[in-house]
C-alpha cells in the first residue's frame, strides 16, 4: 500500500505546482494587460516634434518601449505558451521527485523572455531609423497607405509560408517540442527557452510587425491579434485559421494599397 500512497502524493504534488504554475502565468498575463491598459492611456504620446520615428514608438523612449514591449509579449504570448512551460515544469519535477538533477522552469521562462526582449530592442531600432527615412524622404510619406498594404499583403503571404507552417506545429506541439530538442542542465534549458521563443517569434512576427501602423499601444489591435494567435496555437482547426488569416490578409492589404486615396483622405 505503500507504493500506491507515494504515488498518490506525487500526483498531488504535481497537481498544485501545475496549478501554481498556471496561475502565476495568467496573473502575469492580466498584470501585463493591466499595465498595458495604464501606459495607453495615461502614458506618454507621439510628439509632432519628434517626427515620424516617434508616431512608430508612440513617443516612449528605449527603457519604456522595452518595458512595454515585455509586458504586451507576456500578456499576449503567456496564455499560448503556457502549456509548453506546464509541460517543462513538470518534467523537471518528475526529475526531481526520482533524485535526479532538475532545473527550475525560470530558467526556461527567462530564456524564453530574453529573446523576446532582444526582438523589442530590435523592432525600435528597426522603427527609428524608418521613422528618420521617411521624415528625410516626403515620398514615403506620400505613399504611406501603399507601403502598409504592402506589409499587410506581406503579413498575409506569410501567414501561407512553409516556414510559418513548420513554426506553428512545433508551437502547437509541446511534447514534439520535447521529444525534439530537449537538453539537459541549466544550459540546456536556456537553449531550449531560446529555441520555443525563436519557434513563438517565427510564428507571430509579422503580425507584430502589423501593430506600428495600428499603433503599438493600441488596446484593440492587440486584442484582436491576441485571439488570432491563441485561435492558431490552441484550437483544433488552428492551421486552417492561419491559411483563411493568410488570404483575408492579402485580401486586405490589396484594398489599402489601391484605395489608397481614400486613405490618404482619411487621415
């Protein structure tokens, strides 16, 4: 009887630090939605003076933009990630409980982090020098509508790649996740986090690229992508959601890039 009542403990044991895991995760989630919902409306906005480099960042600077960046990624990527991480701690609890060595899952949650971050610090270099282009170059401006059907159309195309398919099963996937690059030691964990995030990333760039024209602190947009990359991750039929988002992408973007006019009228 021994046995069965160890086992039982075990289970139990694993139960709450599931538990524990994805509450953390989610109040993480809402948190960061928290303070998203905060630096909206109360947070800084885009100066005329500081160009169109400052429309693109919504007027932060660097240590806000990546404080922001972090938090709108915990808030939008935690919920379809968390299945990924629940398996990993729980795994390393299995090899604790056996007296095996074990790593705890910050390290994974950090790694996995950090190349998100190291993406944001990207993404605002990336918006500041074509923030400065277009304020040296009118004609960028001028063709602003085109240029953002383009990237929209560009999204879309994306969205039908191979490589999108091939980064959105392995994200959809834990135990193939594991099954393929799993790495012992506190090193290996780092490697796998890494590994997930460049999976997450590759899955959902262009989608985030997609926020600087909407705005990158704009509450709706983010929403609604949030729920499309939780659709695409954690739904049964979330690969045909990412071919018919593909198409209504390229749809769209063909309308902004011609009815470019209109656009241009409207602002």
């Amino acid at each position: 009887m021994a046995v069965p009542g160890a086992m039982a403990t075990a289970t139990l044991t694993l139960t709450r630090q599931r538990n524990f895991i994805l509450g953390a995760l989610l109040a993480l989630a809402a948190g960061s939605w928290g303070i998203l919902a905060w630096q909206s409306y109360s947070g800084p906005s885009p100066s005329a003076s500081g160009g169109t480099a400052s429309l693109l960042t919504m007027g932060m600077g660097v240590p806000l933009f990546m404080a922001m960046w972090v938090a709108m990624m915990a808030a939008m990527m935690f919920p379809t990630a968390a299945p990924m991480m629940l398996m990993f701690a729980r795994l390393q609890s299995s090899q604790r409980d056996a007296g095996r060595p074990y790593v705890p899952a910050a390290f994974f949650v950090g790694a996995y982090l950090a190349l998100w971050g190291a993406a944001g610090a990207l993404a605002f270099l990336s918006a500041t020098l074509i923030g400065r282009l277009a304020d040296q170059s009118p004609s960028l401006l001028t063709n602003g509508p085109r240029i953002t059907g383009g990237i929209i159309i560009l999204a879309g195309l994306y969205q039908l790649s191979p490589l999108k398919a091939v980064c959105l099963r392995t994200c959809r996937s834990p135990v193939s996740f594991i099954l393929n690059h799993w790495r012992d030691g506190r090193r290996g964990s780092v490697v796998m986090g890494v590994q997930h995030a460049a999976y997450c990333l590759g899955c959902c760039w262009l989608l985030f690229v997609l926020l600087f024209p909407l705005g990158i602190m704009n509450l709706a947009a983010m929403g609604v992508i949030t729920a499309l990359i939780f659709a695409e991750k954690s739904t049964p039929w979330g690969m045909r959601i990412a071919s018919w988002l593909g198409v209504a992408l390229v749809a769209f973007g063909i309308v902004v890039a011609v009815c470019r006019r209109h656009f241009l009228a409207a602002r």
